[in-house]
C-alpha cells in the first residue's frame, strides 16, 4: 500500500513539474514576444525622432546659436544618441522607459531649437501630446472621448486639439500587439506597454501638469489589461499605497468598455481615481 502510494505521488509530482515548465516556458515566450513588439514600437519613435533631428541640422545650418541654444541643440542630438543606443541593449521591459525618457527630453529640446531659430518664445515644459508622445510637448488640456467613452482631460499638441475642435479624429498612435500585425491605439494596448508609457509620462506624475485620471493608467499599464500592483513609482499625491491596493490582480482594464475612458462596462477605482 505504501509502495502504491508513494509511485503516486511521484507520478503527480511529476506532472506538476512537466506542467510548471511548460507554463514557465509558456510565459517566457510571451514576454519576449511582447518585448519584442514593444521594441518596435519604441524603434518607430526613434527613427521619427532621428528625422526631426535631421530637420533641426537643416534649420540651424548658417544659424549662429547662442549658448541657449547651442545647449538645446546638443542636449537633441545625445538624447537622439542615448534613445539609439539604449534601445540596442535593451533586454528587459522595463529598459524600455529609458529610450522613451530620452526621445521626450530629446523631443522638448528640439521644439526650444526652433523657437529660437524663429524668434518665438521658449516653450512651456509640458507633457507630450496623449494622442501621439511623437507630436512632442503638449500646448493644452482639452476633453476628449472615443465612441461611446467619457470625457477625460487629456494633454494634446496644437494640431490634434485642432482637429477636435473641428469634430475629426486626432492623429492617434498606433502600435502592434497581439499577433504582431494588429495595431491598436497605444494606451489600449496592454500592460506590456506600461514602460514605454513610463517613459514618457512619468516625469510628469505629481506636477499638475498630467490630469489626475491619466496618472493611474499612463504609469501602470492600465489602460488596456491588468497591472499587478508591484511598483507605484512615480506617485508622489499619496494615492499610490491605493493603486497598488486596487489595481491589483487585473482589475483595472479589460471587460467590455472598460479601461481609461469607460463606456458599458462602467468605471474602476485606481487609487482614488473613479475611472
């Protein structure tokens, strides 16, 4: 009886080791594959980046800078430099924030290039346009909503807010997920984006310049599938011991409408914020 019982036990122990490497192995290939979506992502903002660098070469050429400007210019080009090289040695999700830190410090120095150039002010230190961190720094918040969502207040360029106000669609940025063909707007993509969004937002957590309810969703994935509740960087209101409370276990996006602007699904609480 207790040979009996003890090859059972070996045979479940068995299985159970078999099935936790085939799920361990499962996740991996997950990761990496999402990893390597989120890498191309971040490679099409570089290249874009790489073009404006190349633009502002053309526009100071025969321009003598003064050292305002000659700093701005250089401080372009390294985080063109850094967004390059760091993307190449990137290994691990969260190494992706640091290319997208580089390109919107990158992208601001650019936008006070031209300003200079032209005789405009400098401009206002803001967060990049939500719609598309490529269009650079934000001029306004303005309420917006896809079909069928609730309003948010959301940071935009000035072409994107033009184009609300004229009732058409904002230049959206889109990026692959899922099969690697599919393309869906960038703060509906996922958790496996939460550091590329980090990147470029998270400098902006506890200013007053990022509206409250983007926060949340910008900073930890949110806004289209669950965040596990592991990091609350960035916080600095005291909502983030809430966050990472609430959002825990994937509650926060997924459901039908759910996410950062609802819609049938109803809201969710993220740290303190009624989504």
């Amino acid at each position: 009886m207790g040979t009996v019982f003890l090859l059972i036990l070996i045979v479940l122990g068995t299985i159970f080791f078999i099935g936790h490497r085939k799920e361990k192995k499962r996740k991996q290939e997950l990761i990496a594959e999402e990893l390597k979506q989120v890498k191309r992502s971040a490679e099409e903002d570089v290249t874009s980046f790489g073009e404006e660098v190349a633009e502002l070469d053309i526009l100071t050429t025969g321009v003598e800078l003064d050292e305002g400007g000659a700093q701005d210019y250089k401080r372009a080009l390294d985080a063109y430099d850094t967004a390059k090289e760091t993307l190449e040695r990137v290994d691990e999700p969260s190494d992706i924030r640091h290319v997208t830190e580089a390109l919107e410090d990158g992208r601001y120095a650019g936008k006070c290039v031209r300003a200079r150039v032209e005789g405009k002010p400098l401009p206002t230190r803001r967060p990049p346009c939500f719609f598309n961190p490529q269009h650079g720094p934000s001029v306004e918040d303005i309420d917006w909503a896809p079909a069928g969502g609730q309003l948010r207040p959301v940071p935009v360029c000035a072409a994107d807010a033009e184009r609300v106000a004229v009732g058409a669609e904002p230049a959206v940025r889109k990026v692959v997920t899922g099969d690697g063909h599919t393309r869906r707007a960038y703060w509906d993509a996922g958790p496996a984006y939460a550091e590329y969004n980090r990147g470029y937002f998270n400098s902006y957590a506890g200013s007053g310049l990022l509206p409250g309810v983007l926060m949340g969703a910008m900073l930890f994935g949110g806004m289209g599938g669950g965040w596990d509740g592991s990091s609350a960087e960035g916080f600095t209101d005291g909502s983030a011991g809430d966050a990472g409370g609430d959002a825990g276990g994937g509650d926060i996006g997924g459901g039908d409408g759910g996410g950062l602007f609802g819609g049938d699904g109803g809201g969710f609480d993220f740290g303190g914020f009624d989504f």
